[in-house]
C-alpha cells in the first residue's frame, strides 16, 4: 500500500484524489444523530469527483451517474448488505470503516476485507455479474457511503467505453484486498498477524508520521482485530498488552500512537 501522511492520499485507484479532512476518520458516540445525508446534485457532484475513479470524468458526463447516486450513514453493526443479495449498487465510501464478512455453517463469522475512506465495494460484482459475494459491514457509528445504481453504471459503461476505464479499474480493489487479508493471516505467528494488519492499516491511513513514530486515526474493537486476523480476542489482548507494556503502542480515542514502528516490522522479519 501506498504512504500517505497527515491525511494526504495518492491517485491510486480506491484513494481519495484530494486531502482527507479528519472528519472522515472520527469516531461518532453511541447515540450521536448520523451525518445528515441530504445532498444537492450539485454538492453530490463535488463529493464524487473526490474519488480518483470519478475525478477526470467531464461534469456532464458524471452528472449522469450522480443522477442515480444517493448518499446513506449507518451506525455500527448494520448491515449495507447481505452476503447472496443481488448487486444492485455499488458503494463510495467518505467515512468510516466497512468490513466485508461472512458467517460459515458452524455459525462462526470471518473478516475477509476491510474499507475505508476512498474505497469502493460492489464494483466487482456488478463486472462480473454476480451477487453480493459477503455481508458488508458498518464498523463505526457515522460510516458515510455514495451509492452508485448497478444499472446506471452498466449503462454507463456501455454508452461511454473510453470513460468507462477507471470503474473497470475498481475491480482490482477488490482482489487487492483479498491478497492483503491472505497477508494478514499467512504472517504467521500472533504478533506477525498484527504486524501485518498494523503496518498496512499505518501505510494507508496513518497521520501524524516522524521518524519511527505515526497515529493510525481508527479505533477497532478486540473483537473486530481478531476477526480480521483470525484469532482468539484473548490473545489479541495479551498480544497488545505486550505492546503496550514494551512502549511501542499507546491508545486512546483518537486511535493507535505508535512509538516503535521500527520494531513492529521487525516482526515480520521473524
């Protein structure tokens, strides 16, 4: 993943073209009103060409797409949609975290992507003419997203070959994710597991970055790290006390501080 400090992202595909403001990362209190969700095409217009898969298109030309856009907040746990469901929109998300998760027949649930600011889910399914292939879910309370009709962007697509590059383009988000999840829990050990999902979470999304030190603006619960690196919450929590205890990671409700970031990538070394 890309290197991105103080809220500044690249052009790569998924990315927000412009700097993030520290909004999109905040963490809304239980019972707070969701973000208002009312948006003028006008203003929907400027939101969308904050995506790099949007930003080029002529204003005419998105105007097109923003018709069939609508603008959704979620509170923590809901669901965006279901795993199986037909794809009939796809997902720009502004802020908060989703997680793309799905539940086997013993009744255990498993974390198989997590999305952020600037990153899209449903494109892929949309291409490839398949349903939903997880649950998407809220991580935050205030988790903002743009949706995107399938149909208009089909119809897009079609009327607009040469345009049309850059949503095809989404789809390696897609797999992208599923090679970074098959990192995460191919690292190895515990602490490799949460090496690997730190270092990548920092390299993304880390803010304030000096020397071996940055700030990871997310707050995930035990309970979603283990999903995601497919362990027990115990031994996350032991895992993380160490950590703590070794003056590499503090944390508080503006995220992750890490002091040693040298030290949790020498993990991965081992």
């Amino acid at each position: 993943m890309n290197s991105h400090h103080k809220g500044q992202t690249t052009d790569a595909g998924g990315e927000f073209a412009v700097e993030l403001p520290r909004r999109v990362f905040r963490r809304i209190k239980r019972h707070t009103p969701l973000p208002s969700t009312l948006s003028s095409k006008e203003e929907l217009l400027e939101r969308m060409r904050r995506f790099p898969v949007f930003a080029k298109l002529p204003v005419r030309v998105l105007a097109e797409l923003v018709a069939a856009a609508s603008v959704q907040a979620f509170r923590a746990g809901e669901y965006v949609w279901r795993y199986n469901e037909v794809d009939h929109r796809a997902m720009f998300i502004e802020q908060g975290f989703v997680k793309a998760a799905r539940t086997n027949k013993e009744g255990v649930n498993y974390t198989y992507g997590l999305y952020g600011p600037g990153d899209s889910m449903g494109v892929f399914a949309i291409w490839a003419g398949m349903r939903y292939p997880t649950d998407a879910v809220a991580m935050n309370d205030g988790m903002v997203a743009i949706f995107v009709e399938a149909e208009a962007m089909l119809k897009f697509a079609e009327k607009y070959p040469r345009l049309a590059g850059p949503l095809r383009a989404e789809i390696g988000q897609f797999t992208k994710a599923f090679l970074n999840k098959i990192e995460i829990v191919s690292a190895g050990t515990v602490s490799q597991r949460l090496a690997a999902l730190m270092t990548m979470l920092v390299d993304r999304y880390g803010v304030d970055a000096k020397d071996n030190q940055a700030r990871l603006p997310i707050t995930l619960t035990l309970e979603q790290i283990s999903q995601i690196v497919g362990v027990r919450l115990e031994t996350v929590a032991r895992t993380m006390s160490g950590w703590k205890r070794q003056g590499w990671l503090t944390t508080d409700a503006d995220g992750y501080h890490f002091a040693h970031l040298d030290k949790i990538r020498e993990l991965l070394l081992g």
